[in-house]
C-alpha cells in the first residue's frame, strides 16, 4: 500500500483493484466526508438504472473504526470512481484533485511492479516521476495554449503544495512551491511577449496603478488570454491587451489626470 509519512494509508489493494479510502477523498476536495458518501449514495442509486454501470466497478461498501472505537461507514473508490467524482467537480477542485489521484495511483502501480526511482520511498511523492506524470495529464487538456498551460501548471502546483501541507508533506510543498516560481518564469516555447503595468503605462504616460485600474475596468484581468498573476502577486499582460489599454487611451489618460 502507497503511504505518507504520518502512515495514513491512501492507495490500497482490495480484490485485485487499487483503491483510496473516500475519507482521504473528502480530505483532498474540501468536502465534509458525510457529503460525500451522500454524493455516492445517490451516484450508486442513478447507476442502477443504467445496464453499462456497475456500481462495484467504481464504488466499493466498506466500514472503519472511529476514534471511539465505532464501526462507521466508508467505501472505496477505484481509479474509475475517482475519475466519476472528480467529472463532478467544477473548476480547480476538479483539475487538482485529478492531478492527485491520477499521479497517486500511477505511483502505486510503479511501486507494486517493483519500478520505483530513487531508493528513499519516504520521499516517492516528490520524486520527477509522479511530477511528470501529472503535468502530461494537464497537457493533454491544454494543447496548442501555451502561456495559458503555464499559468494553470503554477496554480495547479501551489494548490498541491497546500494539499501537500495538509498532509505534513513540508518537503514536497516547498519543491512545488518552487515549481510554481519556475513554471511562471520559464517562457514556453512559442511563448508571446509579456509586459509589467509599468511599461504599459510609460508608454501611455500614465501610472502602473492606473493600468491596474483599468485592466479590472475593461475586464482584462478576467481574461486568462490577456492577462495573469505571478505567484508573487504582479500582473502580467499579454500583446493583445496591450492593444486593448491603447484603445482606451484617452479614456485611461483622462481619468488619469483628472
């Protein structure tokens, strides 16, 4: 079984399937785990309806011991099961949690077959080969968006740096803390010019803040293919809302120096 350093496990063999537990499920969606065993009770009860799922293919009934001493309710859920709740899961919750799952049970599967890298396993959840591994999945839903792949690989790896703390994972989230800096460093290949409010604003002779106030104005700032945040927090805009700001120039400047 595939554990992190406070022993917890989190990908187990159960009749020849790899599971996770839907309590470390819930962990890793920010859902309270009577909610989620709602969630599935229900998508249980929709699949009986359907003659191509089975509910044991992606579900699985199962109990653990309380604090207590108490026989509560849980079930297990396979790849496919994770796969059917992350499908349910809106925005980011969805991609990071999809990138945790897939590169957790990979990882299991290169340990079971005896193809770990590195001789540390208290360090497996770190090493290049569960990165890769997830990032290929995030390509494959981003082809031919560059810059914006590099955005959405930073946010994913400070959203897994805070799920790596969760865990008391201090190590691997600072590796993808830094990850995050370099990703949003590098310039992919075929990466477009970027430019600083400060020099959209030299060249508008006008301030840095007031870029910034007009980049919310004219919705610039909502718009991934315009414009991004750096993990530090400053904006960055792309050419073609360079274009836009100079559009609006005698508006910008107006208001400016009125």
């Amino acid at each position: 079984m595939l554990k992190l350093e406070n022993q917890v496990e989190i990908i187990k063999q159960v009749n020849d399937q790899e599971v996770m537990d839907s309590r470390d499920v819930a962990k890793m969606i920010g859902k309270r785990h009577r909610d989620l065993m709602r969630d599935i009770r229900r998508y249980i009860s929709e699949m009986a309806t359907s003659a191509k799922l089975r509910a044991l293919d992606f579900f699985i009934e199962s109990t653990y011991e309380d604090a207590k001493g108490e026989t509560r309710d849980c079930y297990l859920l396979t790849k496919q099961g994770c796969e059917f709740v992350a499908n349910k899961l809106t925005g980011k919750k969805g991609t990071i949690f999809t990138a945790t799952y897939v590169g957790l049970f990979n990882q299991y599967q290169e340990e079971h077959n005896g193809k770990m890298i590195g001789a540390d396993k208290n360090l497996t959840r770190e090493n290049l080969e569960f990165k890769l591994k997830w990032l290929a999945e995030m390509r494959k839903q981003n082809i031919n968006k560059e810059h914006q792949l590099r955005n959405e690989d930073a946010k994913i790896w400070l959203e897994l740096a805070n799920v790596a703390d969760d865990y008391g994972k201090r190590r691997m989230a600072t590796e993808m803390r830094n990850e995050a800096i370099n990703t949003m460093t590098a310039l992919p290949v075929g990466g477009q010019r970027e430019y600083t409010a400060s020099e959209i604003a030299n060249k508008l002779g006008v301030s840095a803040i007031q870029i910034g106030k007009w980049g919310n104005k004219l919705g610039i700032k909502r718009d991934q293919h315009l414009s991004y945040r750096t993990p530090e927090g400053a904006w960055r805009y792309f050419p073609e809302a360079v274009e836009l700001f100079q559009k609006n120039q005698l508006e910008i400047q107006e208001d400016f120096w009125d």
